[in-house]
DNA sequence: ATAATTCCTCTAGTTACTATAGGTTCAAGG
DNA sequence: CCTTGAACCTATAGTAACTAGAGGAATTAT
C-alpha cells in the first residue's frame, strides 16, 4: 500500500496531478485510511504508469479514458486502440515536420551577432515571413 | 484602414484572437469609428503579423512582448533577443527529439493487427513502460 | 509527547484561446 | 432614404491540463 506522496515518487507524477487524475477518471477513487488519506495498491501504481506513460507520449486524458476503457475490455478487438494509435501518429509527424522547420530557422536567429537591434536577424525574421524558409 | 475581419483574413488571426491579443498588449488598441468599431492601419497589420508567425514559431506571448518591446528599442544590443531565440532553439531540440522516439514508438504500435485487446501492441506498450524504445 | 512532514479539501490561477449571448453598426440593394 | 443581413461590439464563461495557495487534520519520526 502507498501513500500518494509514495506513488508520486514511484510514477514521477506529482501528488495535486494524481488528485487531479482522480477527478477525470483516469486513476480509481481509491479506499482510504481511517484519517480519509489515499492508500494505493500495485494495481493503481500500474495503472497510474500507464496514464504517465500515456500523457508522456501526448495522447490527451480523453485519449486516456478510451485507452483504459478498451485494455478493461479485452475481448473487443484492438482497431479501437490501433486507430487512436494512428490518429496520433499523423499528429505526431506534422509536430515534427514543423518544428524541424522551426529549428532551422531558429538556428539561424541564434547566430545573430549584430550590435543594435536594426540588424538583429530574430527581429527582422519574426517580422517579414517572406523571410523564412519553411512552411510553418 | 482595414476592419477586425479584414484583418483577420489578411494575417489569418481569429477575430476573437485579435481582441485577446488587444486585451493582453501584443496589438495595440487601436483608433475606433464613430460607431465603435476598430480601424486598422498597415504598421498593425505588420505588427500583428509578426505576432502571428512568432506564434507560430512556438514563443509565448510573454516572449513575443519581450520581442516586441525589444524591436521598439532599436539602440540596444540585440543580445536579448538572441538570449530569447536560443534559449527557444533549446527547447525546440528537446521538443523535436521527444516526438522523434515517440513517432517510432507510434509508428510499431500503429502496426497491430492483433485480433483482440490481449494481444494489442498499443495497450501492451503504453502498460509497460520497459517495452519503449525511446526514453521519454 | 511533540514536532515535522505529509496529507486532506476547496478555491482560484495559469496559458492561449474559443464560444456564446445580447446588442449595435456598417454596407449594399431597392 | 430605408431596410436587411453581415460584421461588429462587450462581457462572461468554457476549454485542457494542470499548479498554487489557504487552512486544517493525520501520520511519522524523534
């Protein structure tokens, strides 16, 4: 048995988080000592990894909720799971994609080595998107 | 003189948008027709262009005043600005590489073709965090 | 037994918007 | 000139995913 503050350190979520997953469904309402504290066992420690681990990874608590609600439900078959799986994929590459075009061009800023500010290519970038090379 | 909605076309920023940046100092409060309505000139069209595409580049708003105060201030030293883009380009790396590992994460999960939740690469992945590859 | 730490609930704040309600003004057509 | 529909106005509340604070009770360590 755990004590938030212990499920807190074992998961690296942060105690008013899980307080705060408690109220979204994504960790059970579990029993509580005589003095109304959270006790967790094994199972919600495993549970809450997954949800860390989910959130981790960028999928959202709604995400989450399905997730939890399918791996409760293993007789259904898995293109539910797959298909969030997938959605989030896409998400994931244009994520990539722009911010590969963002660190180009930060790069870029970042070499600034002007006096003044007339000369100051983050300025001047951030002004004119004719600028810029991608296509954020 | 363009209307909030020309406006809004023009640098494809949300009406709404445009008066939550008014609210929050990044446009300035412009000049209003008898009628109440804003009015806008070209040096905000550029200003809130720049505001736009710095928010594209993923700079908060907080930044994007900082920017902004800045470019205003052309006899300083650019170092602030450069300070701002590179601790952002830091960010942007840590960023890029988070979603690398995950999209190769995503990318082996989105591959199951297992017949029910049991045997599902996605729930299996997201439940036990030993299986990743990557190291988010 | 007492002190330090951790826990409890509840409310409010954060960021960057987006949506809704209820009302006014503007621009075009008759 | 007048009407009508689109676009505008303010103000409030909602969104996601937390985070922080107040004020007080329980647990743990000495």
């Amino acid at each position: 048995m755990y004590s938030i503050g212990e499920l807190a350190r074992l998961t690296g979520v942060k105690v008013p988080t899980i307080r705060y997953y408690e109220q979204m469904g994504l960790v059970d309402a579990v029993e509580r000592t005589s003095g109304n504290q959270r006790r967790y066992s094994r199972a919600e420690l495993q549970r809450l990894s997954f949800v860390r681990h989910s959130r981790d990874l960028g999928f959202t608590i709604e995400d989450i909720r399905e997730l939890l609600e399918l791996s409760q439900h293993p007789e259904q078959s898995c293109s539910d799971a797959h298909s969030i799986a997938v959605r989030h994929l896409a998400d994931t590459r244009a994520r990539i994609k722009k911010l590969k075009s963002l660190e180009r061009e930060l790069r870029r800023l970042a070499r600034c080595d002007a006096d003044s500010i007339q000369d100051c290519a983050v300025i001047e970038t951030l002004a004119d998107h004719g600028v810029c090379e991608g296509d954020h």
